[in-house]
C-alpha cells in the first residue's frame, strides 16, 4: 500500500513539473515570436485600420499627395484613403488615442493636434509629399491702387509657426476664432506693428479674405482680420475650399487670402490661376504635409506598413 502511495506521489509530482516546464516554454514561445513588438505592430497595423488612411476634405492637395503614395508605394497597394473633412480627421484622431488604438492621419504642421498630442510623421523616402513648405499670401490685382493700407498689411503679414500654435490651441480649447485672434493680437502689439508700418488708417472701407477652413487658416484669417479692423476696415471672411479660394482672388471676388500652401499642396492652383492675382510671397515658413500617427504605434516609415 504504501509502495502504491509513493509511485502515485512520484507521478503526481513529474506531472506537475511538465506543467511548469511547458508553460515557462510557453511564454518564450510568444515573446520570440512577436520579435520585441506589441500587439500592435507594423505588421498588424493594415488588419486593424482595415487598411483604411483617414484624410480630409477631398480637393486638398494633401490628399492628391496620398493618392499618389497609394500608387507609390508597394507597401500602400492594399491601403484605401477615406474622405473626410479637417475636423472629422482631428476628432477621429483624438478618440483613437483616446482609446490607445492605431490610427494614420493626413497631417499638416502647423496644426493645434502637434501641440496636444504626441504625433510623428511617418517617413516619405519616395519624397511624395515633398520638403518643407511655406504658406503664401496672395492678394486680387488691382487691390494696391484700390485699398493700399490693406494691401500693405497682407504684404507685410509674417509670423512663425509658434505663432499660429498659440492662436490655433486657444481655438481647439474653445475660445471663438475671432476672439483668440483679438488675445494674439493684443499680445503681439510689436509685431503687429510691422505688419502696418506705412498702413493709413480707413474710415469703413470695405475688405473681404478668402480662406480654406483649415485650422492653420482660420487661426492665420482671423489674425490678419482683426488687424484691418484695427485700421478701420469692414473685414469679410468667406470661408471657401481650396480650388474656389484661388479662383476667388483671381476673379476679384475676394480681396486676398493669407492660405496658399506651396510649393506642393496648392500647386495645380497656382499653375491655373497664379497669373491672374498678384503673389506676394510667404508668411510662414517650415509647414510640412504627410502621414501622421501616435507615437505608440510601432511604424516610422510609410514602407513599414506592408
């Protein structure tokens, strides 16, 4: 009997060490294979996201660009670009890293969403969405012998992109457009006083600013209009997309406009219509377009997301 107890004891106890064995071999098993990465990994990212790119408004020139990076690269052949708008882009945004779940955005800097979230661009080594841009100020031809103070100020219009941040994050917090631009410009009194040195005051005249409803633009927009205001000018923002923007100020049906993205975004444009208005150059320089993401999710090149 008590040779039946130890041999069934000695079994028990090998039995119970295989167990051990095979689970401790278990968990090596997974952690080699998932090669260091998280279950979010590059590989998995495309069966997550339902290989779908979340862009914005469809005639913006970042989404030609991820139009053309679907054909570009290999690693993009299964990937579908949904349309949206800016604000729909940044709330989809926000509700993913709400969630900490993957997500690829079309993104743009200056954009209030650098400031509140931690985002990275994934790298373009096809250089499909190009360098650096700068946004331009165009103004209507006939504008400088019309109203030469306003033409003078959209000249002169020069600020940086920590500028636009501070306008653009009071906005997304909830503050109204047109009241963050009148805070900006009360704390900048200095440089606003270059932009209207030489700029006569008017009694009432009448001014209108075309602008795509970007954030970047409606931060740039309202700045630019309380400063005319300040002149005396009755200031019209006419909120436009891209394409009927520039036709705008090319047919005289808006004075001007501070948001022309080059030498990428907005090039078909200017090809059409930039001999029909007058180009005064930029007024921010180091803008820059592509694909973003959270800095949680494990890729850092476009090519990773085969």
């Amino acid at each position: 009997m008590f040779k039946k107890k130890f041999r069934f004891l000695g079994l028990a106890m090998l039995l119970a060490l295989s167990v051990v064995l095979t689970a401790c071999g278990s968990g090596e098993s997974d952690e080699g294979s998932s090669d260091g990465e998280g279950s979010e990994s590059a590989a998995s990212i495309g069966e997550q996201l339902e290989y779908k790119i979340t862009g914005i408004e469809p005639g913006a020139g970042i989404m030609k660009a991820t139009n053309k990076a679907l054909e570009e690269y290999e690693s993009l052949a299964d990937w579908e670009l949904i349309e949206s708008s800016s604000a729909a882009m940044a709330a989809e945004l926000q509700k993913a890293i709400d969630n900490e779940e993957p997500i690829i955005v079309t993104g743009w800097t200056p954009h209030w969403m650098f400031s509140k979230f931690d985002l990275k661009y994934l790298k373009d080594p096809k250089g499909v969405y190009g360098e650096a841009e700068n946004i331009e100020t165009f103004a209507r031809k006939g504008l400088k012998a019309d109203q030469p103070s306003a033409y003078k100020v959209l000249d002169q219009f020069k600020w940086t992109p920590e500028d636009m941040g501070a306008v653009m994050v009071n906005i997304q917090e909830g503050m109204k457009p047109a009241k963050a631009a009148a805070k900006w410009v009360e704390e900048n009194s200095g440089k606003v006083g270059e932009w209207t040195k030489g700029a006569e005051k008017v009694d009432g005249e009448e001014v209108s600013l075309a602008y795509v409803a970007w954030d970047s633009e409606i931060a740039s927009t309202n700045v630019v209009a309380k400063v005319l205001e300040d002149l005396g000018y009755k200031v019209e923002l006419i909120q436009l997309d891209a394409a009927p923007m520039f036709a705008a100020v090319a047919s005289g049906d808006a004075d001007g406009m501070v948001a022309g993205w080059l030498p990428l975004t907005h090039k078909d444009y200017l090809e059409q219509y930039g001999d029909k208005m007058e180009r005064l150059g930029p007024n921010l320089e180091g803008a820059k377009t592509g694909l973003v993401v959270p800095t949680y999710v494990e890729a850092d090149s476009i090519e990773d997301l085969k």
